[in-house]
C-alpha cells in the first residue's frame, strides 16, 4: 500500500515509525512532516488543509490510504471532500466526516451529546458574548475553582482554570470579549470542577465496533509537580497503574460503548480514532473532553506498545472489519519525556541547532517541532521540539532512560520536565 500521513508532530512521526514497519506499506509520504519523519518517509511539502492539493498528490502518487494526524482537516471536512467526489472514493481515509469530528470541534455539542447518551461528565453550562451578564452571574453561583473552555478548536490552549471568581468573571469576559482564543471562544462552555486524576483512554471504531488501544496519562503544564501555564503536553506514560479490573470496565460500559453507539443514534458514520479524556473520580470515569484523533504525547507511548501490524489494523477499520481484530500488546511501561523550546509555551526562538542524537541511547526519538536547514543540520521548529520513550519494566526504570536520552540532546534554551509519572507511584 501506499500511504500519506498529514500532520507534523511527535504522533506523526510516531504513526510514520509505526507504519514504515508494516511489509504493506510499500510507499510513505508524511505531509508536511518533519526532520524525524524524513529519515523513515517522504516528507511532501503540503499543508494539512489544502485539500486540492492533498487531492492532486493523492491522485498523482496512487495513495491507498490517508491518516489523518491533527484535528484541524478532520474538522474541516477532509473525509467529507474525498467522499464528495468519485475519483477519490477508493481512497481509504482514517479519520471521521465531519459531522463526526465535531465531537471535538465544539465542546458544547460533546457536552449536549454526553447528556443526551447518559455518559457521566462534569455539569456545565455555555454562554456567548450576548449572554455575557449571565455567564457572570452563574459563575457567581458557583464553586471555585471552576474551568472555562473555549468551544472550538485551541491548539489544546482552550481550558483555563480559574481559582477564584474574580478571576474566573475577568476570564470569561477576555474569552467572549476581547476574543482571547479568536473565533474558537465565541462560545464559552463553564464547567464544574472534577477532583481527581486524568487518564487518556483511546479507541480506533469502524463506526460499528471498536478496537480498544493502550490507556496513557499526560502531563499538560509547563512546570513540574504540574504548575505553571497549559501546554500541548510535556509528556505521557502507559499503562496507568489506576487503569486496570473494575475501572476499565466502568469505562467501557459507561463511556466508550453509550459513544459509539451515541454516534451510530446520531446518524454519525464515524470511522477512527476516539481520545476519551477521562478524570478518575473515586473510582468512576467521567469524560473531560473528546477528541477525533489520537493525543500528542501520548501517541508516542502508545504506539510503541502495540506490537500489532498497525497498518492492518488501519485497513479493517477502513473496511468495517474490526468485529474479529486483536490487538497484541508489549505489557511493559513507556515513559516519554518533551524537550521544549525555552519560552514555551510561550514566545520562543526557532531555529536553535540540536547535537547529540547519536548518544541517545536505549530510547525512540520522535521528532516533534523540528526541521532540517539549509547546510543540513536539524534544527528547532516549534515549542514543543522532540519526545523521548524509553521502556522499563515500570515508570521509574522506563523514566531514567528517557531523562538520560534527554540529557544527551542539546539546543540553546532546552527544558523538559523530569517527573513525567511520578504521581502515580503514591
């Protein structure tokens, strides 16, 4: 087969990897990809939303089979362009319509959608800019602290948590105001907040049934012992100690299935990828937010413990045929740790040489913001720069040797947090 991966990050290069083990891919192209994806693919300079061209080189190049990495073009309606128009219906497209993605393109109609199917998650309310003196009003009624979320697309920068009301009024005001996340926070959804513990728990559907992959956590802020401003995400490991027996259990019958056959009620063909962000609330998940896609980090735990060939199970889910799919799985512990750009995620420099690839030793780089110069050194591209996954038979042993790889890699202003995990040993 010949394949195309659109995105350019630490999960599309980890879906790359992946892949370019597969005896069917005969041909990959990552678009646009980046300096880690160039060593195992052909990076093609298109952007993830130019579906014409994406068209043309799909066309050109004979591709089998396009995964849709972020969640831009799922919300946009790539899968819906390339079912419109009969020269490209053959093409197998992993990643739902567009009716589907909204499940992560508007938080208030996840929210409503988890209402309407019984499937348990914080009580929320959504305001807009017209209903401004009522959203401050309720926030008045509310206990702190509280979380705001954008209703559409971020960048993963969308939920503030406020805590206090001052702060949470003042917030919601920038949001629907002074439109702090542009058109993404024209509608603000309030919402209640959980005391617990997050976990990532993903699935692959063929929109009849599912295939349940590894469970993650990951880390979102910038500072250790989890302070500091939201990022894209510092690291992740898998499994999670929690994520095993009744709780697993709970979150298939309570979240993952009322979804699927939700989207099913709902007229929704949805073909790939589901992220369930989950809070562990005594015992009993409630979902934080959807996404029409795998997580980045976590993509970069998960992937390396599926020892299935990954491409076919892209294919059964693309030819409706995961009723009778097994996934094998490597039971030991990935921990991956982001090196980022000094500043992020706030103003940061781009450009910053990295050395020291070859003695990082005993893990797996993904390369996440960076690119390949002029004089053909790989330099820094983006705030979050290169993940590093190292196994071991638990978190500890699998976190040393992502922190020594990560000693080893150096660019001017290098952070990374050293304590990816360490929370779930108490």
């Amino acid at each position: 087969m010949k394949i195309l991966i659109l995105g350019s990050g630490g999960r599309e290069h980890a879906f790359a990897w992946k892949i370019a083990q597969s005896n069917h891919c005969e041909e990959l192209f990552v678009a646009p990809g980046n300096a880690g994806t160039a060593q195992i693919a052909t990076n093609i300079a298109l952007g993830v939303n130019d579906f014409e061209a994406i068209a043309n080189f799909a066309t050109e190049k004979k591709i089998d089979l396009i995964l849709v990495g972020p969640e831009a073009p799922l919300v946009a309606g790539i899968a819906d362009y390339f079912a419109a128009n009969e020269q490209l219906q053959h093409i197998k497209i992993i990643g739902p319509n567009k009716q589907g993605a909204i499940l992560e393109g508007s938080k208030d109609f996840s929210k409503n959608f988890m209402r309407k199917y019984n499937i348990p998650t914080a009580q929320s309310q959504t305001f807009t800019k017209d209903t401004l003196e009522e959203g401050l009003a309720y926030l008045a009624t509310q206990n702190t602290p509280i979380v705001l979320k954008a209703d559409g697309l971020a960048a993963g920068k969308g939920v503030i948590i406020s805590e206090t009301l001052e702060h949470a009024q003042a917030t919601l005001k920038e949001m629907l105001v002074d439109a702090k996340f542009g058109d993404a926070s024209a509608r603000v959804v309030i919402e209640e907040f959980l005391q617990g513990i997050e976990m990532s728990s993903f699935v692959i559907t063929d929109g009849n049934d599912y295939c349940l992959l590894p469970e993650a956590k990951d880390y979102k802020r910038i500072g250790e012992k989890d302070t500091g401003l939201n990022t894209g995400g510092m690291g992740a490991v898998s499994p999670v100690p929690f994520a095993k027996g009744d709780f697993m259990q709970k979150v298939e019958d309570q979240v993952i299935r009322p979804t699927i056959e939700g989207l099913k009620a709902e007229g929704i063909q949805y073909i790939g990828f589901i992220f369930f962000g989950l809070m562990n609330v005594g015992g009993n998940p409630y979902v934080i937010e959807y996404n029409a896609r795998m997580g980045d980090p976590e993509t970069e735990v998960v992937l390396p413990r599926v020892k299935s060939d990954l491409v076919e199970l892209l294919i059964a889910t693309a030819d409706n045929k995961l009723q009778d799919y097994t996934l094998e799985l490597d039971p030991r512990t990935a921990a991956t740790v982001m090196l980022v750009s000094g500043g992020y995620p706030e103003s940061y420099e781009k450009g910053k040489t990295m050395t020291g690839f070859d003695q990082a030793q005993d893990v797996i780089l993904f390369h996440a913001g960076t690119k390949t110069n002029d004089t053909g050194e790989t330099v820094t591209n983006g705030g979050r720069v290169i993940a590093l996954t190292g196994f071991g038979n638990d978190i500890p042993q699998a976190l040393d040797k992502s922190k020594a790889a990560a000693e080893q890699i150096s660019f001017e202003g290098k952070y990374y947090r050293k304590d990816i995990g360490l929370d779930l040993l108490n």
